[in-house]
C-alpha cells in the first residue's frame, strides 16, 4: 500500500522518521470504496477518521423529512468522517459517501491511544487538523449568516474550484444552505452580469 501522500500531508506539520512511519503504516489500513458506497451510515459508530488518498466523498446529515444537509466534501490530500462519532465512539450524526471511486487511508479508533503513545508528536498534528477544521468551521458559519446566496456561490467557487467540478449543483446547493432551483438563478444571475 502506498500510503506516501499521507505521510508528504503529515510532514507539513510535524516530522516523521521512518521507523515512525513504519509503525504508523502498521496501525493503518487502506481501503477502496465504489461510487455511492458508504464509509459510515447516521446510526452506525465511526469507527475511522479517513484520509482521501484518490476520489471525493460528502459527509452529511439526512434530518426527519428526509432532506439532506451536506456539511463538507473531501478530496484527495483532505480528511472525513463523523469526528464527534469517532472520538466518542457513539452513533454518527452524519453519514460518509464516496461519490467517485474512492481510495482512503483509514486511522482505526482502537489504535488511535496506541499511536499517540508511540509516536507522540501525531496527538500534536491531529490536535492541529482539528484546530484548523474548527476554524474553517467557524468560518462557514458565519458565511452562511452574513453573505448573500450569490456571495457564498462566489467564495464556494473561489474555495473550492476541484470541486466545482466533481460534485453535481444540487449537492452544491444543500452545502451552501439553498435549495438547486435557488443556485440555478444565483447562476444564471452570474451568467447575465457578464
């Protein structure tokens, strides 16, 4: 398995030796997904936080009218899973879906301890992904309440333009909080001010 992305992502942070490399390449797994194929389901415990070595995937929740909310995409060099599932190991508020062939590299729950014990400065670098996805959080939040539906479009397109590409309108639509009808006129508003 060539988990070598993984280490190029976590050496921009902290520095790996080999022999920290190989017994981090002993903790974890690399697992294909199909196309549609779930990494975790609402309900279900995530058991994994996943690191996108090829593909794209969407974590989002479906609510009691059966409407979805898609809170993030991931592609490659990117992280997904339920977080506040995996750290608790309780049922996932959100599901985890491929949608393209999908190829992860998979920290498993039970050995997360075991690698902080043995390689120390991995609790540093996870405690700053997790730092600066709660930034990144914070930040779509207030996006969401203080820009127009135009100007939120615009930034997800500024943002995330590998995305744009690889993920149909509608989804876009649900992660900007608007429905694909809406967007379709946000775009067509952009279309005409040219």
């Amino acid at each position: 398995m060539n988990i070598d992305p993984l280490f190029t992502y976590i050496n921009r942070f902290v520095d790996l030796t080999e022999e920290e490399k190989g017994i981090l390449a002993s903790q974890v797994t690399v697992r294909k997904y199909l196309k549609n194929q779930f990494i975790v389901q609402q309900g279900d415990v995530c058991r994994f936080e996943n690191f996108v070595l090829s593909g794209c995937a969407r974590t989002f929740h479906v609510d009691k009218e059966g409407q979805e909310h898609i809170v993030m995409f991931a592609i490659e060099n990117w992280w997904i899973s339920d977080l506040g599932s995996y750290l608790s190991q309780t049922p996932a508020f959100y599901n985890v879906q491929c949608l393209e062939a999908t190829e992860v590299v998979q920290f498993p729950f039970e050995n997360l301890e075991q690698l902080y014990e043995k390689i120390p400065k991995l609790e540093r670098f996870f405690r700053i992904i997790i730092q600066k996805a709660f930034v990144a959080s914070e930040r779509r939040i207030v996006r969401n309440y203080s820009l127009s539906a135009k100007e939120r479009y615009l930034e997800f397109r500024k943002q995330y333009p590998a995305i744009e590409q690889r993920v149909p309108q509608y989804m876009i639509a649900s992660y900007l909080g608007m429905t694909k009808e809406f967007l379709s006129k946000v775009r067509s508003q952009l279309i005409s001010d040219q």
